[in-house]
C-alpha cells in the first residue's frame, strides 16, 4: 500500500487531504452544531440555518489541516527526526488522522444514542481514539523506517506527544 502511495504521490496527497477534512466534518459535526448554535444565540444577526454547519466544519477542517501540516514539520525539527523522509511521514500522518476522525466520529454516534454518554465522550473518546492511531502509526513508522538506533528515540518523542497533547486537550475540555 505504501508503494502505491509513493508512485502516485501526488494524487494521494490530495486525496488523503481531501479525507482529512472530509472526516473532520465527520468527527466534530456535533460539536460544530453547538459552535453555530452559540454564534446564533450571541450574534443577533446571525442566524443558525442547514448551511452553515457544513461550511464552519469545512472551514475548520481546512485549517486544521493547516496547522496539522506545520505542526509535523515543527515536531520533525524539534525532536530531530532527521532520518525519516518528511513528505512521506506528513503524508502518513495525515492518513492516521483521517483514521482517528473517522473512529471519533463513528464513537460520537453515541451522542444522539444516549446524550449522557456526552461528558465522558469528550473525554474518552479522543483518548479512544488517539491511543489507537498512536500505537498503529508507531508500528508503520517502525515497520517502514526505524532500526534499532533510531527506534527507542522515536518512542520516546511520540510518547511525549501523546501525553502533552492529551494534557492540553483535557484542561481545554474541562475548561470549555
């Protein structure tokens, strides 16, 4: 599968890009409901109509793209990740994301099952989520790029990712 994705690299960006965002609106289309529902009740000329749900998560979608794409050329540089090839591995990345939104967003179907399952949901299921992704994307990089030298040094900076991002997430979430 790698292979393919590496003889038609561009294609495969774009749709691996395109699924992003795609399964971003997926993942957080609950949340971007209650994000224009807010905006209607604050603003009082805008008002909450079909239309605009899919556009903000669109939006955002985009953007979080974005700053995913900064971010893995950021976290490359900072934790000297010299050895892995970074078109490849943001392309890699960005596949693991589309498989993260797209578990989130299956899991938040719970929210219209049983709405109490909501305060723990934002919670559990990015953690769900994230800690899947986390250990598939790790055995790939491994599988595809690691050696014993570079593999413990890897670990580590993933392991550090996962919990300094699961510790911002959650305090943002309590707070919200």
């Amino acid at each position: 599968m790698i292979e393919k994705l590496r003889e038609k690299y561009a294609l495969s960006a774009w749709l691996i890009r395109i699924a992003f965002v795609v399964t971003y609106v997926f993942a957080f289309w609950y949340d971007t409901c209650g994000i224009v529902d807010y905006m209607s009740m604050i603003f009082v000329d805008f008002t909450a109509s079909l239309w605009y749900v899919p556009l903000v998560a669109v939006v955002t979608g985009i953007c979080m793209l974005g700053i995913l794409m900064i971010m893995v050329s950021v976290i490359i540089n900072f934790c000297r990740l010299y050895y892995l090839p970074k078109a490849e591995f943001t392309l890699i990345v960005t596949a693991f994301f589309v498989l993260r939104h797209l578990i989130m967003g299956v899991l938040k179907l719970l929210y219209y099952i049983t709405p109490i399952i909501h305060i723990w949901g934002q919670l559990l299921i990015p953690l769900i989520a994230t800690l899947i992704c986390a250990i598939l994307f790790y055995k790939t990089v491994k599988k595809l790029y690691l050696n014993n030298l570079n593999e413990p040094h890897f670990f580590k900076c993933e392991l550090i990712l996962f919990i300094v991002y699961f510790g911002v997430t959650s305090v943002a979430t309590l707070v919200a």
